[in-house]
C-alpha cells in the first residue's frame, strides 16, 4: 500500500503530539506538522501532501481561509477541519468555503479519525480508477469507431433466439 503524507496544523503544541501519536497507531502514514497557515503553506512548496487536518483558531490565518487557499492552489488535497468550536457556522463556513471532506470537534476519537482518513484515501483511489477506466473506455470506443468506418459491419453481432452469435462464414 502507498504511503499517504499528511500534514497536520495546529497552533497547540500539544495537540500536534496527539494527533502524530494517533496516526503513529499505523504505518501507512506519514505525518508532519506544521504550527501554523504559513508554516503548512512553506511546507506544501517542498513536500508532496495528500491530505490537510487543520485547526480553525490560530494566530493569524483560520483553518478555513488556510484550506480554502489549498483548494485553490492543490484541489487534489483531502481537506479536514479539527476544531474546539462546535459553532454551526464555522462548520458551514469550513464546508462551503473549504470543501472539506470531514470536520472534527476536539476532543477527537482516535478510531474514528484514522477510519475517516481511509475511507477519505479509498474513496481517492477509487475516483482515480474511475478516472482512468473512462480513459481507457473513450480509447477502446475510439479504435472501434475508427475499425467500423475502416470495415463497415465488423463491430455489428447477430445473435438467434437463443443468444448465440451468428457467424457468417464467407467461402
């Protein structure tokens, strides 16, 4: 299985610790922090991340504008919210402005984070298959269209009664 880098901002140092012990429970992860929007910004330059768990309260810049920015600049990045406020409209704000995939009050449960962050990674890999299984149907459908203007007929079945294929032998 690939291995999923994750970044995880939040101004708590403490929180950090926690959230690094949470995916430490796997190995299919690797997790960096960041204390802050700019510092989660300056590490996105130099690292390759599939998935954001954010903080919204931290000096500066909110989890909100800091994901909204990510959907801007890396929409192929899994956004979370991880917050204290349980306020509806933070939440509203962070789905609507962010497009997260999941928004999380603190205290968390460890199980049902590490649960969201697969099914989230699954769900990715299965829209990527899809995304390529069209592909390669649009050039299959292609290359018929392409050997039925070349042999008029060849792509055309006849089948009796029963469903089995009529075969015309020409001799």
């Amino acid at each position: 299985m690939k291995k999923y880098h994750i970044l995880l901002v939040d101004d708590s140092p403490n929180v950090l610790k926690a959230l690094q012990r949470t995916f430490r429970l796997t190995k299919d992860y690797e997790v960096i922090p960041a204390d802050s929007a700019n510092a989660a910004l300056e590490v996105m330059e130099t690292e390759k991340i599939d998935m954001i768990i954010t903080d919204e309260n931290m000096p500066g810049t909110s989890g909100t504008e800091l994901l909204k920015t990510i959907r801007v600049l890396h929409p192929h990045i899994i956004r979370f919210m991880l917050t204290g406020q349980t306020d509806i409209e933070v939440a509203k704000n962070a789905i609507n402005d962010g497009a997260i995939y999941r928004f999380f009050t603190k205290p968390w449960d460890d199980f049902e984070l590490l649960i969201s962050v697969r099914y989230a990674f699954k769900q990715r890999e299965l829209e990527q298959e899809n995304t390529r299984l069209k592909s390669t149907l649009k050039q299959k459908d292609k290359l018929l269209n392409q050997l039925e203007e070349e042999h008029p007929g060849i792509t055309k079945k006849r089948v009796d009664s029963d469903g089995a294929i009529i075969i015309d032998c020409e001799t």
